[in-house]
C-alpha cells in the first residue's frame, strides 16, 4: 500500500475515533442530566409529601370527636395536592389492610401484651413470645419493626411469604386491598395503641360529658372525687360511691370492678355499660394496650383473657349487625351472651371500641403523562429512564395519634423502595446470608421533624416497660397526667430507641 492510502486510512479511523467520542460524550451528558431532573424531582416530591402528610393529618384531626365514639375515619381514595405549570401532584391512600385509615387499635401491643397472649397467636409459639419479652425487658418496642432486633425473627416472618408487598411498586397500580401475607406478623402487632381514659358518652343523658376524663374509682375517696361524680350523676350516686370505697371496697382493675358491678346488679349490660363509661380504675390519662373489640380479627381476639376462638369468631360475626350505638361499650359482649359473666370480666381489662391511632400509605407522585431526562432526538438508556420513573412518585407509611386533643405523627417510614431491598435480600440470599436494610423509622424520622413537633414541656415517656397501677399508689393518686405513649415526639426514640 501507498504511503499515502496508510494516511488516508489514519485519517478516516481518527474521523471514526472522534465521532464515537462525541456520541459519547453525548451520550453520558444526556444520561447525567436525566439522573439531577430525576433527583430534583424526587427531592420536591419529598416536599410534597410532607404537605400531603399534614392534609391527612389535618383531616383527621377534625374527625376527632366522632373518632371517639368508634367511628372509623373518612378519607378520600385520591386527592390533587396542588396544580402547577401544567403538572398535578396527585396524593393516593394505598390501603392497609383493607383500609385506607387501619387501625392499631385493631392489633397487639408488643409492649404490654402478656406471654400467655404472644404464644397464643398461631404463629408465634412459647420460645418466639420469651424471646420478645426478653427483649422488651431491655427497653420498649418503638415500632414492630424493632421484631427484627429480636434473636430469630426474619423478615419473611415478619412480612410474610410475599414480603414484595411491603412498599409500592413503580407506576399508579394499586396495591390489592388486602396487601398482606398470610403468616405475617407484622399485621398482628403495633406499639402505638393508647385508649385516652375519657367517657363517650353512650346515652343521650351523658352526651354532654363526652371527652371528660373518667372517674379514678382506684383510689381513696376524696371531696376531689365527689365532686364531678355529684356533677355529672347528682349527689345521691356521689353519697353511694362514698359508702362502697369508705367501706373498704377496692377496684385494682376494671375486672375487679366489672365482678363487682355483675353480683350488684344481676350483670345487667345497660348498667354495666353506663357505669365503664363513666368510671376507670386508672388515673392515667390513656389507657394502653387495649384491643378495639369492634375492628380486631379474631385471632388478636382469641388471645386475650376470657376469650378463645370459637367466642373471637362469634363476636366478629356478631358486631357486623349490631347498632352503632350498641358497639359504644364493650358490654354488648355480654348482652349479646358472647361471653359469660367471668370471661367478661376478664376481657374487661384489655378491651375498648374505638382506635385512636391510625395507619395511612401516602403515595405522593406526578402525573405520568410528563417524561423526565429525554432530550430531543435523544433516548437515554432504559436504566436512566427506569430511575427516572422510580423518582416520580415517594411512599410514606405514617401512623396517626389522635389520642389526645392536639394530633401527632407517631410514626413516619419512607417505603418507597422496600420492594426493592426484598428483591437484593432475596437474590443475596442464594450466596450468603444477610441482614437486608430494610426501611425503619428513624430519630428524626423521613422529614427530620414531626408536622405537628411537640412542645419543650411534654412529658417524655418511661423507658421502662409500663406496668398497671398497684392499690398502694392508687392510695396516693386519683388522677395524673403522666403520657408514656410510644411516638416520635417524645425524646425517649433519640437515645433509647431499640437496635437502632
């Protein structure tokens, strides 16, 4: 070959060399630009969501009143956040088990649920119960995730066999209405639940005291205590609860004070459910650990004292036809002959009607008619566009407390790609065994601070595990205002969180 047919071919590879090179240069341009649009779209949805958290919050907060007497909560499936340059963020309530609000109420409290009841679930035996209460003898459970601290518990039983389920898949597909797994136990326990010890007010007499604390009957009498039992019931009932607790009479629990009120009046489901209402054998502001009887399945049911499973089945059966107003007070139970006097009376002391914390799954996203990182005449590759779509929508799962007058976000987990961290643990599965890092609520949880931050003066809750109140102490207090709920307002998650 001629000296120079060797140039004209080292020209035409540079020509070739450098065409590659831009293409890409290009190329890598288009690819970096898409993943900052995908980023700062994922850090605005972000912002969104937290402003669609406080719509929700909001909205239940003015649901409170009738959230007390036992109604469950009205949200929407789907709302628009807001519509700008023509993008809309649209909010979607992904449903949790089967609801869009679910209710903690409806599980078992991790930190107050006995060995009797934690063994008595079908799957967990009497080695998995001693080796929770173990752990929770080193310090509360903040969440039933922290049942992955605890020695043999793995995430395919906590989450189920479908363990995908827990997060949302990339796109607008709903997850099903029961996203839950067979087998998991996850959807059998929360930390959250928190009866305010407040009456209902179940008949038309006492409506007007609704929202007023009950009456402490654990306790010495006092002219404190005479006072709003006179006031609300006269004073002749007044002069009559003098004469029980003057003689001697002690209610250490609501099963003590139920046996009592069956011998003396015959167990008559409407005094019984009037005198619940009104009176407590508590002087804590909340109640803790107490199961809705009027959303808990049946097996959380059958684990409780006086109850097995074939009285947990008739009692969900039961309640579906019952009257709104019946299902105000836990004494339909009696009434409607599910349980007998004892098993009652046992119940008594683990049971309420309503839930006051609620669990919601916010999916904030834009619409989907807009791409992210396409420029013209240009198509990235698919794993840009995959990341792309992934930063298009954020997930949060939040639990709600309206327990009190001022609502709070007790718990704020970003799940947006669990589905992806089940998927990794899996496919590292088949090597090697791994601890996945599965989404937790952090210390500061997903936004840093709560929506609704607590004031300097709160109480922060014991560390211990809560224990009831024993007569001695009742001796001394008819009422406090002493709050050992579980949440992220309360500085006890900054330095006693559990394996955090």
């Amino acid at each position: 070959m001629s000296r120079q047919g060797i140039i004209l071919i080292g020209v035409l590879v540079l020509v070739t060399l450098g065409t590659l090179t831009a293409a890409v240069a290009m190329y890598g341009s288009h690819a970096i630009t898409a993943s900052v649009r995908a980023g700062t779209v994922s850090t605005s949805l972000r912002n969104d969501a937290g402003n669609a958290l406080r719509a929700v919050v909001e909205r239940l907060g003015e649901q409170r009143e009738r959230i007390l007497r036992g109604e469950l909560p009205d949200l929407p499936a789907e709302f628009t956040l807001y519509e700008r340059d023509g993008k809309r963020i649209f909010v979607e309530l992904l449903d949790v088990n089967g609801y869009r609000a679910a209710p903690e109420g409806a599980r078992l409290d991790l930190n107050h649920a006995t060995a009797e009841m934690l063994a008595a679930l079908e799957d967990v035996d009497e080695e998995m119960a001693q080796r929770i209460l173990d752990a929770r003898s080193r310090g509360l459970f903040l969440d039933p995730l922290d049942l992955l601290t605890v020695e043999g518990i793995t995430p395919e039983q906590l989450f189920g066999a479908d363990a995908g389920l827990f997060g949302a898949a990339t796109g607008r597909e709903r997850l099903p209405a029961a996203a839950v797994s067979e087998g998991a136990l996850i959807d059998l326990f929360t930390v959250y639940s928190a009866d305010p010890n407040v009456q209902i007010g179940i008949d038309e007499e006492m409506a007007r005291h609704a929202g007023s604390r009950k009456i402490n009957l654990n306790a010495s009498w006092s002219e404190e205590m005479r006072e709003p039992i006179a006031e609300r019931w006269g004073e002749d009932v007044a002069e009559g609860v003098e004469r029980i607790l003057t003689s001697g009479a002690r209610f250490g629990s609501d099963t003590e004070l139920v046996r009592f009120l069956i011998r003396t009046f015959s167990g008559d489901p409407e005094t019984i459910a009037t005198v619940l209402d009104g009176f407590t054998t508590s002087p804590e502001p909340y109640l803790y650990g107490r199961v809705d009887l009027n959303t808990a399945t049946a097996q959380v049911l059958s684990v409780l004292p006086g109850f097995d499973m074939d009285s947990a089945e008739r009692a969900v059966t039961a309640r579906d036809s019952l009257a709104d107003e019946k299902k105000l007070s836990i004494a339909w139970l009696l009434g409607e002959g599910i349980l007998g006097a004892e098993e009652f009376a046992l119940a008594a002391d683990h049971l309420t009607t309503r839930s006051m914390q609620w669990r919601v799954r916010l999916r904030v996203g834009v619409d989907e008619d807009e791409q992210v990182g396409v420029g013209e005449g240009f198509a990235p590759p698919p794993e840009v566009v995959e990341g792309s779509r992934e930063g298009r929508h954020v997930v949060l799962e939040a639990v709600i407390d309206l327990a009190s007058p001022r609502t709070r976000v007790a718990s704020i987990v970003d799940i947006t790609h669990a589905r992806l961290a089940f998927a990794l643990r899996s496919e590292a599965d088949h090597g090697r065994e791994v601890v996945p890092d599965l989404p937790v609520a952090s210390d500061r949880g997903f936004f840093g601070q709560s929506p609704e931050a607590a004031d300097p003066e709160d109480v922060p809750v014991d560390a211990e595990t809560p224990s009831p109140v024993d007569a001695e102490r009742a001796e001394r207090v008819f009422t406090t205002d002493e709050d050992r709920r579980v949440g992220r307002w309360n500085p006890v998650r900054m330095g006693g969180a559990r394996g955090r």
